[in-house]
C-alpha cells in the first residue's frame, strides 16, 4: 500500500466521554480503510479511546504505521516482521525495520512471532523461529516489548506453536533485565488453552484479548479469561478483523473495542468503566507511550 493512501492528518476528540480506553492492536494501515480512515480514528477517539496501536506486518506498513503514528496524537506504531510475511524479509528490509524502531512514537516489535496455521512446511517454520529469535534479539537491544502473534495448525488450542513459542520465548526471557524482564510484551488475540496462558503469565506476558470472546460458542475461552489476572489483560480489535458482537461480519474498528471491555466486565464481575480503567492502565506500564 502506497504512504499517499493514508489519508494523514490530526485528529481532535470531542466532548471527552466517560471512559478512557485504549485499542493495543489494529491494522489502520490496511486497505479497508483507505476510503474512511480519519473518520474510524475520530470515532475512537469520540467512543473514548486515548491510545490505537498499529502492528506492522513487513518494512512497508511498518513505515505507513509510523506514518499514522506521526500525524495522530492517540496512534503509537510498531514494527516488524509478520510469521506470514516472511517472504519480504531481507537483511536490507530487516534494516529498514530496525530505522524506523527508534522513531519516538514506535513503542513496540511487532506483530511478529510463529503461525502454522498458513505455514505447513517445516522448512518455512524452522524459518519462522530464526526469524522470530532475531527480532526478539533487536527487541532487547532496543529496549521495547514485543508484539507477538501465535497461531496453532488448524486453530487448536494447544499444539506445536505454543510449544515452539514457549520455548522461545522462555530462552529470550532469561537474558532479560530491568523494565523488559517485568513487562516483556503480550501475546495477541490470545486464542491458547489455560496451561499455556499460565505459562505466558509466568514470562510476565500480557494477553491481548479480541473480538471472539463476544462470540455465543465462546464459553471455554471466556472461561480461560475469567483465569487470567486483570493486571495482565489488555483488549484489542485486531481491526479491520475479527469484529465482536454486535458487528460480527461487519469491517471491525477501534471504537468497537468497548464491545470486549463489556465482555470481560460481565466475566471478572466488574463494571465496564473498571475494565476501561485497568486495561488502559496495562497498556500505558507495557508500551510508556513515548515516555
């Protein structure tokens, strides 16, 4: 996608509505919102959201996130290498990911990480992981979190890429220190079984979690979430992607977050402005916001 489709520009909040919120992962950049992309922003920004943050998937929507990120106050960018999009990896590419890691408004590396699901062979996956080790590696050079994708063969709930993921992660966390070792980054769209959101947990993860836990065949997962500590949950739309009820099949967007704050209020018994209030809060010790 060409940076001219964009549609760059500032955006101002309204009346400031009740709740704070924040959206830590959705993909502006795309296509699907090249026709009204600063009216989705300006709506976020009406519903109540203070932070959107972009993932980029390859070197050129890393750089249209960051574009976002610098003509909207409320849009903070991250960068990498998606599972899938490996095919644009390059070390020229890879440099061009690690310049745009240190603009202000780039708070995270990601969306990067392991997918069987689109990926069988075992040649790409092996990949996958070397890829994944060496983005975790400029991480810890630079000092920001991480933005990790995980998604099993088949969509199951546990499998070789939780295993593999794990393991991964677990080696890199050990080389940690300070501020990254306690707050190292979050495992998105986290579709997993308990064990391995436990495991996660004990890394100091976070869990992004998105629009199906709205969905009416969502009992286990709703059930693993009402297992997971609020202090570790951050809520995400995953945009234009995986919209929640009641704009399931409809083109998701950020101000369709609060659909999954209500959820997860009606899980942990807590009020929806609580969810707003905790959840926001994660977000801003994960990714400081420029700080």
């Amino acid at each position: 996608m060409k940076a001219n489709n964009l549609q760059l520009a500032t955006f101002k909040p309204s009346n400031p509505p009740s709740m704070q919120l924040t959206d830590t992962h959705c993909h502006l950049d795309y296509h699907k919102f090249n026709p009204d992309r600063a009216e989705v922003i300006q709506r976020a920004n009406d519903t109540g959201l203070i932070r959107l943050l972009v993932p980029g998937l390859h070197h050129r929507s890393s750089k249209d996130a960051v574009q976002l990120a610098e003509s909207n106050p409320s849009v903070y960018a991250a960068v990498g290498f998606h599972p899938t999009d490996l095919d644009e990896f390059t070390e020229k590419t890879f440099e061009k990911v690690k310049d745009l890691a240190h603009h202000p408004k780039v708070v995270a590396i990601g969306e990067i990480g392991i997918d069987y699901y689109w990926v069988k062979e075992s040649e790409k996956r092996a990949i996958q992981r070397e890829v994944l080790k060496r983005q975790l590696q400029f991480a810890q050079e630079v000092g920001k979190p991480v933005v990790i994708h995980m998604r099993e063969e088949s969509d199951a709930w546990t499998g070789d890429a939780s295993v593999d993921l794990l393991a991964i992660l677990s080696e890199w966390k050990s080389g940690l220190s300070g501020a990254l070792a306690e707050r190292p980054g979050v495992l998105h769209s986290f579709n997993g079984d308990l064990e391995t959101a436990q495991k996660a947990l004990a890394l100091n993860f976070y869990l992004g979690i998105t629009g199906p836990v709205t969905y009416k065949t969502a009992d286990k997962k709703r059930e693993i979430i009402g297992q997971i500590p609020l202090d570790r949950i951050l809520i995400e739309t995953d945009s234009p992607f995986l919209s929640p009820v009641p704009h399931r099949g409809e083109r998701n967007e950020p101000a369709y977050v609060r659909h999954i704050a209500d959820k997860i209020a009606e899980i942990h018994l807590k009020s929806p402005a609580e969810i707003a209030s905790i959840t926001t809060a994660n977000a801003a010790r994960l990714f400081a916001w420029g700080d």
